[in-house]
C-alpha cells in the first residue's frame, strides 16, 4: 500500500510513517520538513500553495491517502481572521487535494481524513455513537463542513473513513503536552465545574485506528476516535495528579477562561460523552482503554 500523509510532520503524522515504514509526506515547506528529522522512509512531497490543487510529482500515485491537514484550535484568542483560517486548512485544504486528485486521474482506494468531536457540540450527558446527530456551535460547523468536503470521494467511489479524533494523549504532543507544565507545577485543576464529559485518547491508538481503517475494508464513514473510557474533566484532572504525584485543588472557573480565552473557553467546557461503536464493533482492540492505564504510560513513576 503506497500511503500518502497531508499533515505528515505533525504530532501524529510522524508516528504513523513509522509505523507505517514508509510514505510519501506532504508539506509546505520542504527545506523545513529535511531540517525536521522525520522518520526514515518519508518521501516528502512539496506542497507549497495550499490554495491551489495539489500537484504530485511523476509516478507517485498513493492507493491511500491519510488526511491530516488543520491549524490547531488552541494557542490564542479566535477572532473572525483566526475562524476562517481554521475552516481554510481543512476545507479548503481538503478541496484542493481532491481537486489535485481528479487532476492526476488517480484516485486512491481508501481516504482516511480527520474530523474532530467537536462535531458533537455541547450534548450533555447523552452518549454519543457515530449516530448521533451534529451539534450546534463554530466547531460543530467546522466539522460537519470538513466531513462534507470528502464528498466528491465518495461520489468517485472512493472508501472515506471520518475519524472524529478526541483530545490526543502523548508525551510530546498533543494537548496533553500544553496541560503538563500546569500541572507539573501543582496548580492544575478542573475547568468550570469539571462535570463535562472529556473524550481522550492514547497516542499509540490514535495511530493504531488509522492503520485498522486503512487495511478494513469493511470501515467507511465517520468512527469515533476516543478511547472507550470517556471520563469527566474533573476525573481526568484527578488522574493527571496521582500520576504525577501533584495536587489538582485550583480549578479554572468559567468566567475565568471565558476572560483569557474568549471564544475557545466553549469548547473546553462543552461535555462530549463519545462512545467509539464502530471501532468496537469492527473489532478494534484499544491498547489503552482506561485513562490511568494511559497516564502510567505516558508517565511512569
């Protein structure tokens, strides 16, 4: 299987071309992506104006391509300017290597593409299979749109799989990575009042279901990536601390967040109780499907 990756040198792009052994790795920047250390048997592929159709070079013609393109949600305030620039990276980003596709005449078999949970919007304490319905909200939009773009795919009879990916666990990446000095520091706590459903999952299965829905052909359409042990944010605060042997008593009030982070505060705070059915179903088997079992891991004692 000739496997190409957009979003390749990212956290969990580079995982998944050690994984997989080999791959061609799309970038914008090729001097930065040799400057990188990526794994060894990415085959980079330029990419430079993402506006545009991508153009692969003569004789590369992925059987699988795994989409993985998208500006990070967190790291400053949303405004109008930084919302269009999330939705262009996936949207427009996602157009534009379909449309450099159906330029190649070559279409691959499967097409992996990430998603997000956020696609659920705030539901509460109601379970969410790959059934329900989306939410309401900016990431909510931005989600439904993303997925909405593979379409063209599909109609090509292409097998697209939609990986709602929930808030990624690892040691160098990650969400988990911008949590730690906080809480390394003793003044990690619960957000809001902490009762929000918080859907994680390990770095290890992250890769390992992208792997699963590019080799079953069975899998199509949208699978929840979360880790089967949904846990609130009060409780994943908990664990946090017993593993790194910290105290977790300083929560981050609502209003609090709402001040510093504007916009972004609302997802943070919306509970997402995500059951990943199919991938259970399909017979997935999660390497870490408890949070402390993920925690001890990523930190050993």
């Amino acid at each position: 299987m000739d496997v190409l990756i957009t979003g390749g040198t990212g956290f969990i792009g580079r995982q998944l071309v050690e994984r997989l052994g080999s791959a061609y790795v799309v970038t914008r920047d090729l001097q930065r992506a040799r400057q990188s250390k990526l794994p060894t048997g990415a085959q980079l592929v330029g990419w430079p104006d993402q506006s545009r159709p991508l153009e692969l070079p003569a004789g590369v013609q992925p059987t699988a391509i795994v989409n993985l393109m998208g500006e990070s949600v967190a790291g400053q305030r949303w405004n109008d300017a930084f919302k269009q620039r999330l939705r262009s990276s996936r949207i427009d980003g996602t157009r534009q290597l379909i449309a450099g596709l159906r330029k190649s005449g070559a279409w691959p078999k499967v097409f992996v593409s990430a998603s997000a949970v956020g696609y659920y919007g705030e539901r509460g304490d109601e379970k969410l299979s790959e059934t329900a319905g989306p939410g309401q909200g900016f990431l909510a939009q931005l989600a439904v749109d993303w997925e909405a773009a593979t379409a063209p795919l599909v109609a090509e009879g292409v097998r697209v799989v939609l990986l709602r990916i929930g808030i990624v666990l690892g040691r160098d990446g990650g969400a988990l990575a911008q949590m730690l000095p906080l809480f390394r520091w003793g003044l990690g706590g619960r957000l809001g009042s902490g009762r929000q459903w918080f859907p994680w999952i390990h770095e290890q299965d992250i890769v390992g279901l992208i792997l699963w829905a590019l080799e079953n052909q069975a899998v199509a359409g949208p699978v929840n990536a979360v880790a089967p042990g949904c846990v609130t944010n009060a409780e994943f605060t908990k664990a946090i601390g017993r593993q790194l042997g910290r105290p977790t008593i300083l929560p981050a009030p609502r209003f609090g967040l709402k001040l510093a982070l504007g916009e972004f505060a609302d997802s943070l705070l919306s509970s997402q109780r995500v059951v990943p059915e199919v991938a259970l179903r399909g017979g997935y088997t999660f390497h870490y499907p408890d949070l402390s079992q993920a925690l001890a891991e990523l930190f050993p004692r």
